[in-house]
C-alpha cells in the first residue's frame, strides 16, 4: 500500500502535507439543508436507553429552546445520540447548537463536526443567520477539493486540477489551489463533476462528502464535494 501511495505521489502535480488540517469541514451551510431541525437550547435532562435487538442503545437528552433555524418552533426538544462511533455526549446545563435529523422516529444528532457547544459556534452561526436572510437566485457555493489519499495525513491536497461541473442552470470550471481546493458560486440546482489531470483518474469520495456524480445547490446553501486521484490504467 505505501509503495503505491508513493507512486501515485510521483505523478501528482503538487500535494500539500497540511491541507487536511488547514481547511474547513462540515460547514453548516451544507449541514442545514441535509437536517431536519436546526437550533440552540440548554440542556434540561438526560434519560439512558437501552439497546433492543438490532437496535442499539444511546441518550435521550431535553433541550429548551433558544432560537430554532430549522424545524418545529418548540419550547422544548428531545434529542437522541446513539452509543456507536459518531456519538455526540451533551451535558446538563450547558447551551448547544446542534443539527438534528429524524432516525427511526427520532430526532438524532451525531459528532458532525458543526454540532457542539454554542460557546464556540460563533462561525456557523454567522452562517446559519445568512441562510436564513437567503433570497431566491441567490445561488450557492460549491466546495471541491482533489486528494491523494483521503485518510492518509501525510499526503493532502492536490493543485492544478482541472475541474468541470454543469447541470440545467449553468456550469462552471477552474483549477485547484496549492492545497487543492476549487470554490466557485453557482446558481441553485443540480450539478454534475468531473476532474482531469494527465495520467490521473478521479473518483469521488461520498463518506460524509457528497455524491460528485449528482449533487444539489440550494440557494443560500453549499455542497462539498472530495475527488481522490489514482494513477490512470496503462495506456489510457
């Protein structure tokens, strides 16, 4: 595996070693239009749930309500976080935002990265007060970045990639930067990307990013889309 890391970092045009930890993640721009509810609150209780059958077990956390961006305009909220790899712990007493979608049957928050303590939420909720200020053909923002290796932190970014995308409303190109993103504004709609660089194949990564092969732009919203490079097969 590092012998073919190593050959496919000779054909890349230029990889940057800090990308990784230079650049944002999660934005709540992209967040809201995946959740169902959106909103601040204090946490009021805390209730244990057991696991059943295939079903495992987690949190049932109260919240009252700040201010709700997305969602039912309650005073009050229940959230559930499971016990697995992407639990989100809240304690009691301390105020949230949090980003909320509905798993069977109920409101489910995860470690995404945006969720957390209101006392550090200070940018997505400058983001999340233009979403809501957001007018139609607005447009949104797209978000590309080309990769070595996704889950190698000694590889990164790569620049000099060509990227294309188009959909009904348009299209838009350009190249990627030293520590290989592309942002470009686009008009709201659905969009297609491909990526070209010689001797270089692309694929696109949708684990917590989104399907390159069709992707959806909200006005006032984003999408981010991860594009891993691997050396072409011979003779193409």
């Amino acid at each position: 595996m590092r012998v073919m890391s190593a050959a496919l970092l000779l054909l890349l045009p230029w990889v940057s070693a800090h990308a990784l930890t230079q650049e944002p993640r999660a934005m709540a721009c992209m967040l809201y239009f995946h959740s169902d509810t959106v909103f601040t609150g204090q946490v009021t209780s805390s209730k244990e749930v057991p696991g059943s059958g295939d079903a495992g077990g987690g949190t049932l956390y109260t919240l009252k309500v700040s201010k709700s961006y997305l969602g039912p305009k309650a005073a009050t909220l229940v959230v559930f976080t499971p016990k697995d790899s992407s639990r989100l712990p809240l304690e009691q007493g301390k105020r949230y935002l949090l980003f909320a979608s509905k798993e069977d049957g109920k409101l489910t928050i995860h470690h995404d990265g945006i969720s957390g303590e209101l006392k550090g939420a200070k940018a997505p909720l400058k983001d999340l007060d233009r979403i809501i200020a957001r007018k139609p053909g607005q447009g949104g923002d797209v978000f590309v970045r080309a990769v070595a290796a996704p889950y190698d932190e000694q590889t990164g970014g790569v620049a000099g990639i060509y990227i294309y995308m188009a959909g009904p409303a348009g299209s838009a190109h350009g190249l990627t930067s030293p520590r290989g993103w592309l942002h470009v504004h686009v008009p709201a709609g659905t969009y297609t990307i491909s990526a070209s660089y010689p001797h270089l194949t692309f694929k696109s990564q949708d684990i917590s990013w989104q399907d390159g092969s069709s992707f959806m732009v909200p006005d006032g919203g984003c999408a981010e889309i991860q594009l891993q490079a691997e050396p072409a097969a011979s003779g193409k």
